[in-house]
C-alpha cells in the first residue's frame, strides 16, 4: 500500500527542486482562472497565502492572470450557469471547492482543467484514476476529513468529562441521506465509528439537506443525549457554519471540526490541515497547469501540517473547563 502523505510530499519537493523557468510563460499572456466558491472569500484578491506562493513561482495577479470569482450560496443548481458564463469569458482553468462541486463543472467541461481545494478522496469518489496521474480533467489538494476523525473524538474526551455520547451532522441540498451515508461521508462515518468503539462513544447521525431542518437536527440531538457534535464539513455545512454554531451554543452543545472557521465562528474546537499550507499547494498545481501541464498528469497533493484551535469563549460560555495538557498544544487559543 503506498504510503500517500509521504508519496505526495516527496514528489511536492521534487516538482519545487527543478522550478520551469519564468521565461517558458508564453510572452504578454494574461492566463484567466474561474473560481467558484460557496461565499467569496473576505479576502481580497491579490492577498494571501495562495497568491504569495503565486508570486514566488512567477505568477503576479493582475499582470500575467487574473481570476474571476463567481459565488453561489446554496443554489448549487447555478453552477452550470456560472461554468458557462466563465468559459464564455475565456476561463482556462477552474478552481473549486470540494470532490463534490469538481463533478457539477465536469459534467459542464470535460476538457478545461479542474483544480480541487479542500477536496475529499478523490479516487474513491471516482474523479481520479490515480494520485500521481489523475488521468482526466480533474486534480487538486485533497484534505481527507476521515484521517482526522479519530483525532476529534479523541480531543472531545480529553475536553469533556464523561463524554459517551457523540452527534454527527452531515448535509447537502442535492444528495439524499443514504448517498450521504454512502458516497460522500463514507469514510468519515466509519472512522468515527471506528474510533468511537475504541473510545466508548455512542454516535447519532443526522442529515440535513436545508439550513431550515438545522434547528430540528439540534432538537434531535438533544433527544439523543448527544454531548457534543461533529460537524462533517462540506459546502453546506460551511456556508452555515455560524447557524450550527449558534445552535450548539443554545443547545449546550460544543462543536468540532476540521475547518478552522469554524472556532472562529463559535465552535469549541477545530483541528485539521493547515488552510494556509493549502492554499499553497493549490497555486503549485495551478503553476504547473500554467506552464503547459495537463490536468491528468498533474498529481493530487496532501498538505502534511495540521493546526489545532480552541475557542476559550465557547468553553467558557458551555461552562467547560479545557485542561491545561489541551491548551498547550493548542496553535492557537481564542479568547
């Protein structure tokens, strides 16, 4: 079985040891990269990790590419439109975000590449052929949330005393419960299940597919007992971040997961890959698609840095007091 962290990690380094040249950038052209996200960035463009790493591989925005945000909430449905609408526009090469959003523009274009951010498996979701040759016209930084699950249940038993009983939040407005449970949360479900045998901790599954049956699901998990909930991030569950925030603090019910905005948005904890080595392997895939490679040879890359984060207030506010062996691990502590 190849090991695939080290496997991309390895190869990252051997792509940056020998960089392509600026020079071999056709002359005056000025590449066009379409961006789809669930809700822009606060960010503006030009700024940030993803355009640093840019910069440094010859690449300044604005001068020799320039990418067209496009947003689309929930109304997942617009996608099509707004693939349409970019490649009008000339767009060359799409950035997304997630496995799931890579298959929506794919079934508009299978020729124009498709860079995946924060994605999940993209070979068990059937979007990759391999990790070192995709083979079609999709590649992208995947960040596998199952790698991370066993690590929230374990923090949630160390944060909360007798902790026994785990909820788990799971969504999409377009894809039924049991293509939720089989498809795109799989891997994460059988982790915590896993994981939470080890662990003596019971798990309640709920999906959604509206922000409306938020406040049910919550009602839900306190009928169950739950004492703390997992959120399985995806775009639906990003985009509501701060809904499912508000509704663990009204619940008394503290959240975790694998994105950081989610601590900043009321969360106890987050603990995943760090956004910012992301955002750089994302320019170095785009870098090479650039430069004359195509997406099929393009490999998918692992970020290997994982940030933990816990919000002091939330903890505070639920009436939890986080050890101190928890804090001082923590890459930051909000407060």
């Amino acid at each position: 079985m190849i090991n695939r962290r080290a496997f991309v990690s390895g190869m990252a380094v051997g792509l940056l040891a020998a960089p392509v040249a600026v020079g071999a950038q056709q002359a005056g052209k000025v590449w066009r990269i379409g961006s789809l996200y669930p809700e822009l960035p606060t960010t503006p463009q030009g700024q940030g990790s993803f355009y640093d790493r840019m910069r440094e591989l010859g690449w300044v925005h604005g001068q020799n590419f320039i990418v067209e945000r496009r947003a689309y909430g929930e109304q997942v449905e617009r996608i099509p439109g707004i693939v349409t609408e970019l490649l009008r526009l000339g767009v060359e090469v799409f950035i997304v975000t997630g496995a799931i959003d890579a298959r929506r523009v794919q079934q508009v274009t299978r020729t124009v590449p498709i860079i995946a951010s924060d994605a999940g498996d993209l070979l068990q979701v059937g979007l990759a052929a391999s990790l070192a040759r995709p083979g079609g016209n999709i590649t992208g930084v995947q960040t596998l949330q199952p790698e991370v699950t066993g690590k929230h249940l374990a923090l949630l038993k160390e944060a909360i005393p007798g902790f026994t009983r785990l909820g788990v939040l799971m969504g999409d407005p377009e894809i039924s419960e049991a293509e939720l449970r089989s498809q795109t949360f799989r891997h994460s479900i059988r982790a915590a299940e896993v994981n939470g045998k080890t662990l003596g901790i019971r798990l309640q599954i709920v999906a959604v597919h509206r922000a409306e049956e938020l406040t049910g699901a919550f009602s839900a998990f306190g009928t169950g007992r739950a004492q703390a909930i997992l959120v399985l991030r995806n775009n639906f569950t990003f985009v509501h971040r701060k809904t499912i925030t508000d509704l663990g603090l009204k619940h008394r019910l503290p959240t975790i997961s694998d994105l950081q905005l989610f601590a900043s948005a009321g969360g106890l904890v987050s603990y995943g890959y760090d956004g910012r080595e992301v955002s750089r392997l994302l320019a170095e895939s785009i870098d090479q698609i650039l430069r004359g490679t195509q997406a099929s040879e393009v490999p998918i890359r692992q970020p290997t840095t994982f940030r933990l984060v816990i919000n002091l207030n939330t903890a505070k506010t639920l009436g939890l007091t986080i050890p101190p062996s928890l804090l001082q691990r923590a890459d930051q502590v909000i407060e």
